[in-house]
C-alpha cells in the first residue's frame, strides 16, 4: 500500500520518529482523558447527569480551541517548540493528576471543570507545535507527505485512546479516576520523549526583534478580523456559503451527540454499563463514518463537485436522520451514528477545498482560523441548545425534527447556489 510504503519512507528520519512518538503519545493521551471526562459527567454513579452537564463538558473540551487557537501562532513563534512539549505535556500530566483527585473528592463541581479546563487549553499548543516542527524534521521532497501522514496518524491514536479508556473502565477499573491518572502517564511519556531531542531542534529560530507580546497579540486579531473581510467580498462567496453550510452541519451533529449521550445513559438503556458498552458502540460507528467519507468524497467531489456534494450530504441527513431517529432504538441509532459520521466529514472535507481553492494564500491561514472558532463554537452552542430541549431520558422528536429540517436548508441552499 502507497500508506505504508510512504510511512516507512519517512520513519528513516531519527527526529521524524521521535516527533511522531510525541505526537501519538499526546493525542493518545487525549482521547483517554475526553472518554474519562465524559464517562464522569454522564455514566458516574454518583451524578445524575443532566443534558446541561453534557453542555458544560463539551465546552470545557472545545472552547480553548476556538478562544486560544488563534493566537496560539504568535506565541509558539517566540518559545521553543520542543520545550512547549515537554512543558505543556508535563502541566497536562500534573493537571491530570488533579482531575483525578478532584473525581474522587467531594469538591464543587466548578473546580472540577477549572481542572479539566487547563488540560484541554494547553492542547492547542501543543498541536500547533508540532505542525510548525514538522519541516525541521523532515526534508522539503517529503514535506507533503509527512503533513498527511502525520495528523491522521495522531486522530488515530486519539480513537485508540478512547477506545483503551472504554476497555480499562469496562474490563478493568470501574473508575473514571484511573482512566484519567492512565491518561496522565501518556502526558509524562509524552514530555519524557521531547527529551530526546535538542532543545533548538525544533526551532524557531532566533531571527530580527519580534515586536512586543501586547502589539502582537494585537495584531493578530485585527489580521483575523481582515481575514472575515476577505471571505465577504463578493468573489470568495462560494467559500462564504460552503462555511455556514458546515457551521449549520456541525451544530445539528452537535445537537445530536448530546441526544445520543443522553440516549446511552438512560433512554436505551438499563444501567451505567450497558449505556457505556452502547456509547461506545455508537462512537465507533460514527467514527467508521468519518473514515469512509475519507475514502469516498474525493471520488465523489470529484463528480459532483464539492458544492454538489455537500448538498447531497445534507441532503441524506436530513432524510435518514429524521428516519433512523424517530424510532429511538438502538439499532437505527448505530445506523444513524455511522451516516452523520459519514455525511458530517464528507461535508466538511469538500468545505476544506472549497476555501483551499478560493481563499487566496495569504488569506488561507487566517480564514482557517476563523473557520476553527465557527467549527467548534457551532458544537459548543448546538449542546446548549440540546441542553434546553431535551427531556431526561433523550427522546426528543422536536429536536430530531428541528435537526432534520436544518440539514433540509442547507441541502436546499447549497443546490439553488449552484444552479445559479
């Protein structure tokens, strides 16, 4: 295989291995700690989890995304990279640790959040780091390459994360405290492998005087603020219009994970063990959604084109949602679980091309920026909403209804655009 062939290519570079090791520890590290937090907030004995709860721990995961990813840039420009790994690997490792005390603790539930928060938050940095060092371990002819390989491998070891979490909470310790002290020995090896590498490495290097932190921090923000003037002009519409389809997609799936996750814990379901062997079950599926799309938009954006393509994935969801949903029963839930995988990714997949090839290059980085903070904060808001409609136990036809006729519009939209 072409995969296999071009990984083993670039495992001949020493540091490339030892960068990818950082990595798959980190993201691994990740997905252990987001299926603990989850797993506490929703299936532990000792809560009576609400959709609200649900809400406020989608936050806490996806927030710092959005609030510090932008500026994120202009910091790991003036620190080392490989010392913002051992670091940020290290605080992690240490606040994971505490979140594990604060699970078996009797403390406010806000505490515990703060904790759970400064884990999450110093994740973008770490991502970012490791995108920008990339080109310090690899050489130009295989640059592409290894941005490929690279991250998929990291989203990988994110699913192996959770997955392990799922296994050491249902087969071994029936505690979100060890899954969560588990992911903070990931964090420690994490840092432990920066080690071996120079601390200059990674760069950046020392160049002219940068201006000062405030001016730059500053200017970022007036540059991302250039960038949403860029994306309204009327010749970039087309990556305007494919934005607020994703950005409406992605808050009807985010509406929907919070259904689900309230399905799991006490609509379908008879005790913490069985919602949590479902749950994990519906994360699969969506997750092998998620890799199919991969697999098939490329193909089918190439026919259609990726407009038309993001319209019959709108399209298709919003007919098998509302169809696989209304029941309530697990089997079209699984079902379910793998076509808004599928049609969310492919969406989004075609929503990357579309601003890769209408947003001029020195724009690119800037609308991305914006397209991060419209991605996540359209989940974070989705699980409010979900929040406030949905009933204990999950079964909400009006917010199955509401989900399908939002993916209608869209489908709607995006098809008149084109014809057009």
């Amino acid at each position: 295989m072409a995969v296999v062939r071009d990984l083993r290519v670039l495992l001949r570079f020493k540091d490339f291995r030892r960068l990818l090791a950082i990595r798959l520890l980190s993201q691994g590290a990740d997905g252990v700690y987001q299926v603990a937090l989850a797993t506490y907030v929703v299936f532990s004995p000792e809560h009576q989890a609400s959709a609200a709860a649900v809400a406020s721990a989608m936050a806490v995961l996806l927030l710092p995304y959005s609030l510090v990813g932008p500026f994120a840039g202009v910091l790991l420009d003036r620190w080392r990279r490989r010392q913002v790994f051992l670091y940020g690997n290290l605080v992690r490792a240490v606040m994971a640790a505490a979140t594990a005390v604060l699970m078996v603790a009797t403390v406010p539930d806000w505490l515990f959040y703060v904790s759970a928060l400064c884990v999450t938050a110093v994740n973008r940095f770490v991502l970012a780091g490791l995108s920008a060092a990339l080109p310090r371990v690899v050489d130009a002819e295989r640059l592409v390459m290894a941005n490929s390989l690279s991250p998929t491998a990291g989203s990988l070891a994110a699913f192996a994360g959770g997955g392990l979490a799922f296994l050491v909470r249902l087969v071994g310790a029936d505690s979100d405290a060890a899954v969560v002290l588990l992911g903070a020995v990931l964090y420690l090896c994490s840092a432990l492998v920066s080690l071996l590498m120079a601390p200059e490495l990674l760069g950046p290097d020392r160049g002219p005087a940068r201006p000062r932190l405030g001016a730059a921090l500053t200017g970022t923000a007036r540059e991302l603020a250039a960038g949403v003037r860029h994306l309204a002009a009327p010749p970039r519409r087309a990556a305007a219009r494919a934005l607020a389809s994703m950005t409406l997609m992605r808050f009807c799936y985010g509406a929907l994970t919070v259904m689900v996750l309230m399905l799991c814990r006490y609509g379908l379901s008879s005790g913490t063990g069985e919602g949590l062997r479902l749950l994990g079950l519906a994360l699969g599926f969506s997750g092998a959604g998620f890799f199919t799309a991969a697999v098939v938009t490329p193909w089918a954006a190439g026919r259609l084109g990726p407009a038309r393509w993001i319209a019959v994935c709108a399209g298709a969801a919003a007919v098998l949602e509302a169809a696989l949903g209304l029941p309530f029963a697990i089997g079209p839930l699984l079902v379910a679980a793998f076509v808004l995988g599928l049609t969310t990714q492919g969406a989004k997949i075609a929503t990357d091309t579309i601003v890769q090839s209408v947003i001029e290059d020195g724009f690119r980085g800037r609308v991305f920026s914006v397209y991060d903070v419209l991605f996540n904060v359209a989940f974070v808001g989705a699980a409010g909403v979900a929040a406030l409609m949905l009933p204990p136990d999950g079964r909400s036809a009006v917010l199955v209804v509401t989900v399908a006729v939002i993916y209608g519009v869209v489908a709607g939209a995006m098809a008149r655009f084109e014809r057009q």
